[in-house]
C-alpha cells in the first residue's frame, strides 16, 4: 500500500490558502530547509522544505506557524540554528525553542492522518529528544487543541483533515502514550 501523504498533494493545499492571502508558498527545496522573505529577486516568502520529504514541509509550516509578522520578514524567521554535534546544553536550548513548532507539527500530522516523530535534529550529538522535552511538546500540543489554534495553523489544519478524511481534532490525541505506541506499530 503507497503512503497517500504525497508532497504533489500538500504544495497546492497549502499554497491555496496561502500564496494569494500571505503571498506566502510551499517550496520543495534539494538540500537543508530554509524560510526565504519576499525580496527584490522573488517576490513571494517561500518555505523550502528538504528533499522533497512530507515530514520536512510539516515541520517548516509549523515553524511558519509560529513566526509573528515581523519574524516572518527575517531568513529562517531571524534564529540562530546549531546543527548537528550539539552539547547537552545546546541541545537543552534547541529544545526550548523546538516545543512549540513540534507541538504545531504533531497536530498538523494529526490533521493528515500522518504519523508524528519527534525531532531532537541532533544525529551526530550524543544526546535525543528527552522525555522532558516530548512532554512539553505534547502538553503545548494539547493546549493549543484546547485553547484554539492560530488563524493560520486552523486554517491548514482544517484543509488537511478535509483532504485526508480526519476527524475533529481532540486533546487525548496528543498524549505521549498515543504517540508512543503509534511509533511502535
């Protein structure tokens, strides 16, 4: 069985609600992923996401999610990133600054009827995603299903579960124990 969550299907549901509105598009990009603003050269903000990957693109639309209007003029929204190799107090950091995107990237995974991983985007440190920091990014996740979504972040999330044929979303949907043994299936 093919796997339906097919980039060829998110660009055009993403850039038709967005393109026009937030002159904002989806971009599949070859190498790392970046959040390019409008400029001179193109005039359109353009999140390129990695190798073509669905989870990549989720992810990036989560970080656009987040971004204020003035974060969203700045490349890669204005942040700092350390790659691979980090320390055990760098990546503490990175995981402060990672709850509320992968928070934002488990409900639109949810919203596609996609499996959720957490991303410690550490592959060369010594160090992962710690139970902490999934804890955090599911209570975020719950939270956010509670108190209500941004305007952008329900706009896709609604688009989504339309396409993929998933139901209203609900808090007990972002408990770890849900994730967890998704995972191990």
């Amino acid at each position: 069985m093919s796997d339906p969550h097919r980039i060829e299907d998110l660009i055009p549901l993403f850039n038709g609600l967005f393109l026009e509105k937030l002159n904002t598009e989806l971009v599949a990009g070859e190498d790392e992923p970046v959040y390019l603003p409008a400029s001179v050269e193109y005039p359109r903000h353009r999140i390129i996401f990695a190798h073509g990957f669905f989870a990549s693109a989720l992810h990036e639309i989560a970080h656009w999610c987040v971004a204020g209007p003035e974060r969203r003029k700045l490349e890669d929204f204005g942040y700092w990133y350390k790659p691979d190799g980090r320390s055990i107090l760098e990546q503490r950091e990175f995981e402060q600054v990672e709850q509320r995107p992968q928070a934002y990237e488990w409900i639109l995974s949810v919203s596609a009827g996609k499996r959720f991983h957490f991303s410690a985007d550490n592959l060369s440190g010594e160090v992962g995603a710690s139970d902490s920091f999934k804890a955090s990014v599911a209570s975020r996740a719950q939270q956010t299903i509670e108190r209500g979504m941004n305007t952008r972040l329900q706009a896709l999330s609604d688009k989504l579960r339309d396409f993929y044929g998933q139901p209203e979303l609900r808090s007990n949907q972002f408990e770890l124990e849900r994730e967890q043994q998704a995972c191990a299936s």
